[in-house]
C-alpha cells in the first residue's frame, strides 16, 4: 500500500493518526467513561490503518470496548484492510464494508466518527451530524486548503458561504470557518458542539469535536459565530469588548486582530474573515493529554533503530499542544513576523522570548502549535505591545 495505486495509505497523514489514537485514550476515559461499547466509524477508511493504529496502541481495556466500522468505496484498499485484521485478537470487533460513507454513516448512531476525504468534509457534515449519539465525538479532515484558507476565493464562498483574509492568520481563520460549519450542521439537527482540537498540518486541517443533544444550545449556536477584523477601528474594538469577544483591559488598544458577533457590520470588509467559530479552539484538558511523552510511548515497537525515528516524528506531531493548552483560552495569537510591520521596529521577536516575557507578567502565554511562528497569550494588547518594543 502506498500514496499511489489501489491500496492507499499517505504517510502525510501519520501525524493526524497519532493525534487521533492519543484523543481517543483520553476521551475513552472522560467523555466517553461510561460508554461500554465504543461505536465508531472509520468512514473512508483506505487501508484502515487508522483502526488499525487504534487496536496496537490503544491499552487493551479501551481498545477492547471499540466496535469498529470500516468504511470505503475501493476494494481493493478493503482486501489491504482485512488482511490487516485477520490475526488481530480484536479484528472480531472490527466490520469492513465496501460502500458510501454516507449511506452508512446513517445505519445506526456513532459514538466517534472519523470523516477523512478527499477535499471538503461539507457533504459529509449533516449526516455525521444526525448520526451522532447523545454524547459523540466527530473528528474531521478537510484538504481543500487553498480553499478554507482563502487562496480559492470561489470555492470558499460555494462551499462554506465565507471569505478568508489572505494574512499570516489565514490558516487558523480556515480552521475556524470549519469549526463554524460543523457548529451549523449540529444545531440544524438539534446539537451543539464544543471544540477539542484543531491544527493545521501541512496540506490539511483537522478539527475533532464533541457533540451533544441539546435544543437549548442548537438554538444560541448563533453566539459563537462571528467576523474576524484584522486592523480593526476603535468602533471594531469597542463593539468586540462588548459583545465579550475581546476583555476589558483591551479598550483604547488597537490589536492585530479582534473578533465580532455575527450581527456586527465590520467597518471594512477587505479585512474581514468570515463568518466563522470565534469561541475556543480546544479543550485545554485534552490538548494536555497530548505529549510528547505520550506520543513516543503509543509508537515505540521494541526496535530501537526503527522508533528512533518514528518516536521523532510522533512527537513533532504533537509539538506544543499540551504547553498551549496553558493558554487556548488567550484571545490573541500572534504572528510573530508580523509585529514589525504592525508595530514598527526591528525583525521578528522569538515566540519563546515573548511567551515567556508574558508570563513572567502574570498573564498565560505558550508558543503555539499553529504552524507559523507564533504565541498565543491572554494579556492585554497593550502588554505585547510594551513587551516587544522593550525587548533587549
């Protein structure tokens, strides 16, 4: 199996699959703690090494309670996956089925669903969305990138209804206006989402959220849907801190970015990103559970010479989530190469300098996973400000 021919596996993907056995060990025995059989399905599942990776190294108590469907229109790539599970003490848990994610997506509710395409997730979003239990999990791939990320303009608009800034945040925005369409899918079927986790990995993003039935909270999702304004006015500002999109302690600053409700009317349209998530990116109990650590241990095999690698790229799968989560909650998530143009001034500070000159402030900040240089803090602008223009 391989990136070509019928049997496809894309080593690009390995990160997003270690991300994912990690998630499902801590959601096992938190969100999901009381489900016995795990109801999951790997939809457009290739050569199924996602389940796979999820039977070896998840410990047996989790991977035993999984009930596993695997997905795909090509059989060729399903004989790879059943001869995969034949000697595998659990591949009894495990079905293979030749046909539409779609179709199948709707025989019966899922506990996880993984949804993995090719291009946009946006014609799997609803159903996965009415297919979900009562508490489920739903992680989604989307490598339509030039699209969410706001390089196609058209398929942007068609696919999501948005439109991206083209500046260094752009890639985060895209994650965000994914976030935003699943947060629409689930309060069409009457759920509501909290995000988990989302990166940007080099030709594709990923956010996993989970899901819960609840009118109450399909009927506010509205609230957690918005515009982001880079060069924002002071009246962007102002309508931000009021619609508690922005703290208090950010009024009369003017930073790189802010984030308003979804019936502001943004001063200046060219700079705008949206409509799209503008809550929280990631549960910061999760994101924790995401180590380095944690990820060298699920792919050590015994061969030294054979883990001295793969444990490397495990762990740069993984790289600054569990420190971010410190501050996932911050509202700023700076650029660093772009506070010169923004700020004036000398080249790009160090993120690492920066985050931790916040710190020793009082204020949470950490180096970020996103895949520029950057920091995330909760401290107000003015403080970034003072930080990078006093910097030795």
């Amino acid at each position: 199996a391989g990136k070509e021919g019928d049997g496809f596996l894309n080593p690009a993907m390995s990160g997003n699959r270690t991300r994912s056995v990690l998630m499902l060990k801590h959601l096992a025995n938190s969100s999901l703690r009381g489900v016995q059989k795990i109801q999951t399905i790997d939809s457009m599942c290739a050569t199924g090494i996602r389940t796979r990776r999820w039977l070896n190294e998840l410990p047996g108590d989790i991977a035993s309670r999984l009930r596993v469907k695997m997905c795909d229109m090509n059989e060729n790539a399903l004989e790879w996956a059943r001869s995969n599970l034949r000697n595998d003490p659990l591949g009894h848990n495990v079905s293979v089925i030749r046909g539409d994610a779609r179709k199948e997506l709707l025989s019966q509710g899922w506990h996880w669903i993984d949804i993995d395409p090719y291009g946009s997730p946006m014609p799997f979003l609803d159903l996965a969305m009415q297919a979900t239990a009562r508490r489920s999990v739903v992680s989604i791939s989307a490598t339509d990138t030039a699209a969410l990320s706001g390089s196609s303009r058209g398929p942007l608009k068609r696919r999501y209804g948005a439109q991206v800034r083209l500046d260094p945040l752009k890639h985060d925005s895209g994650l965000r206006v994914l976030l935003g369409a699943a947060a629409v899918a689930a309060a069409r079927h009457d759920r509501v989402i909290t995000p988990l986790l989302s990166v940007w990995d080099s030709h594709h993003l990923r956010v996993t959220v989970l899901v819960e039935r609840s009118k109450r909270g399909a009927n506010a999702y509205q609230d957690s849907i918005g515009w982001r304004v880079a060069n924002p006015s002071q009246r962007d500002v102002e309508l931000a801190i009021g619609a508690g999109l922005l703290p208090l302690h950010d009024a009369g600053s003017t930073p790189m970015h802010v984030m308003l409700p979804l019936s502001a009317s943004p001063s200046d349209r060219s700079n705008v990103s949206g409509p799209l998530w503008t809550g929280i990116t990631g549960d910061a109990e999760l994101m924790r559970s995401l180590s380095g650590e944690a990820a060298s241990l699920i792919c050590g095999s015994g061969d030294s010479a054979l883990d001295t690698n793969e444990q490397k790229y495990a762990r740069q799968s993984v790289r600054n989530i569990e420190k971010e989560a410190n501050a996932i909650h911050g509202t700023h998530l700076v650029v660093t190469d772009s506070l010169p143009g923004f700020l004036g001034g000398g080249g790009p500070p160090s993120p690492f300098k920066m985050a931790e000159g916040l710190k020793s402030m009082g204020h949470s900040a950490e180096v970020s996973h996103y895949g520029e240089p950057s920091f995330r803090t909760d401290a107000p602008w003015s403080s970034v400000v003072d930080l990078y223009r006093n910097r030795v």
